[in-house]
C-alpha cells in the first residue's frame, strides 16, 4: 500500500507528463507550420472588388509578366500572383492549399519547369515532375475554375546559370502536355510563342530575352502576355478551398483543455489545481501569439495584389 501523500504525488506527475507531452506537440506543430508559411509565403490578398477572381501561379517569368497581365485585364479580372516565386513542382504541390486560400477563384493560370530543370538543389527527374504534376493539376480542377496550363519558356542556346538546357524544356512540356490532355486543360503555348519571335534553336533574342538568361527585358514580357489574348473563355464558379495554413494548434488546445478539466476535477490539492490552471493559461496565451505571428506576411510582394484586372 502507499500513503496518500505519495498517490497525490503520483496523480501529480502524471498530470505534469501530460501537459508536457501537450507542450510538445503544440510547439512542434507552430514550428511546422511557421515553416510552410516562410516557404509557402502568405495567402491570397482578400476581395477587392466583385470582379472574376484570378489568381496566377509560377516562378520568376509569371512574376515578371504578371504586372503586364494585369494591367491589360483591368475592369474584366482582379488578378493576383501568389506572393512567391512558385518554385519548382514540388512546392507547387506543397504549398497550393496556401496559395488557393478560401478564395473562389474564377480563372487560374500555372505553370512549373524551369526550377524543375534547374542543375541546383530544385532539380527533379521528369517522372518526378509529372507526378506532382499529376497531384496539382488535378487538386486545380477540382476547384472547378477555369483552368490554364502556360507551357515553360525556351532556354537560349548558351550557357546559363543555374544549368538549363532546352532539350529538357521540351521533354518537361511534353510531359506536362499528356497530364493537362488527361483533365482537358487548355495550353497557353508560351513555348511556341517565344520561338516564333526568337528562332529554333536561338543563342540571343535582343530586345525580348536577356543574354545568357531565362528571363526578359520588360519588352519581351510584354511580349509574352501577348499570347494570353487567345484564351479569353467564359469563366465559372468554382467551389474554394478552406485556408488551412493559419489552423496551428486546434487540435492541442482541445488536449491542453482537456487535461486542464480532468486536472482540476481530479486533483486534491486546491494549490496543484491553481498552478495547473496557470500554466494552462500561460499556453493558451501563447498559441494566441502563435498564431498571429503566422498570420502576418512572410514574404515580399512582388505585385501589387490588389490591383484591378481588366482586359485589352
């Protein structure tokens, strides 16, 4: 047998083993989720008007044309790129649930290659490639917006930096090309376009490609937005996704509460009851701060998100 003073500090310990197995789990969860937000970057930016809702996603090149874009949709579209470079394909499939938000989105465009290809650290083999290919073009159509596929853009014949090679430009937009025909996504083919104004094969593309570069002088992503002119379609509603990167820690508040409860009910000790209900509210206090750090922005703006769109 054991004397009560020794079962209370049994019932004692195995409170604290609880709550510091909730502490844990609460703090693991807000590191996890302070990651994504910092490689995700923030969500949509919220309605601004009632126009259709377009959201773009890509890397540098639909950074670089999407202040073009918008500005030749004004008063047809509210058009927004996701607040980061999209990367390769498989933060486009990490991070979508960020970047969709619990927007109602009217028309999405995307496209992902070139860091796909890269000779660095986001390289990915193309069976790789299709495969989150597969992932996020499916998970785009079933918002049941107007889809756009935009084919990745031509590398110069030249040594770049990173490594790229036009050959695997090709190869990758044939592979996106068998995923998109699967879910009958229309092709923006950006591809072709720059080829018909640079060349097969090009070394240089003056005045619309830098040298030795994948990106453009600000007449060649002009250029490019000069292709989106054939596919003005009729746009539908769509269903969103709930936003999700801002939930952090529901699941260990309703833990922390619960034990707090049993704690308090179970507890003989009035002054063991009192310092469990503030360490309670010491951790409630700090998922609050938790989550309002999550919500701010961490990532630089490359457009300015709330600008109208309308069209030519």
């Amino acid at each position: 047998c054991i004397s009560n003073f020794e079962y209370s500090c049994c019932k004692m310990l195995q409170r604290i083993l609880v709550f510091g197995i909730s502490i844990v789990y609460c703090f693991s969860r807000g590191i996890l989720a302070e990651t994504a937000a910092s490689e995700c970057g923030s969500g949509p930016d919220k309605n601004a008007t009632s126009l259709p809702q377009y959201l773009i996603i890509g890397d540098s090149i639909s950074i670089g044309y999407a202040p073009y874009l918008i500005k030749n949709l004004t008063g047809k579209y509210e058009a927004q790129h996701v607040h980061i470079n999209g990367g390769n394909s498989a933060r486009g499939k990490d991070c979508l649930s960020v970047w969709l938000g619990d927007h109602k989105w009217d028309l999405i465009s995307y496209n992902f290659g070139l860091h796909d290809i890269a000779n660095d650290t986001e390289f990915l083999p193309v069976n790789v490639y299709s495969e989150n290919m597969e992932n996020i073009t499916k998970r785009l159509v079933s918002t049941e917006a107007k889809i756009l596929w935009v084919d990745t853009t031509p590398v110069p014949n030249v040594t770049v930096s990173p490594g790229r090679s036009d050959e695997d430009v090709v190869k990758y937009n044939a592979a996106a090309a068998m995923i998109v025909k699967k879910y009958d996504v229309p092709v923006d083919d950006l591809y072709g376009w720059v080829i018909a104004k640079c060349g097969d094969h090009y070394k240089t593309c003056p005045g619309i490609q830098l040298e030795a570069n994948v990106h453009y002088y600000p007449a060649g992503y002009e250029y490019l937005v000069k292709s989106r002119s054939s596919h003005r379609e009729t746009l539908r509603d769509n269903e969103a996704y709930k936003r999700r990167h801002h939930v952090v820690c529901a699941k260990c508040s309703i833990v922390l509460s619960a034990s707090f409860v049993m704690s308090f009910l179970r507890s003989s000790s009035v002054i063991a009851s009192a310092c469990l209900g503030l360490l309670y509210t010491f951790l409630a206090a700090g998922r609050v701060l938790l989550i309002r750090k999550l919500s701010d922005n961490h990532s630089y703006k490359f457009l300015p998100m709330t600008v109208n769109v309308q069209s030519e």
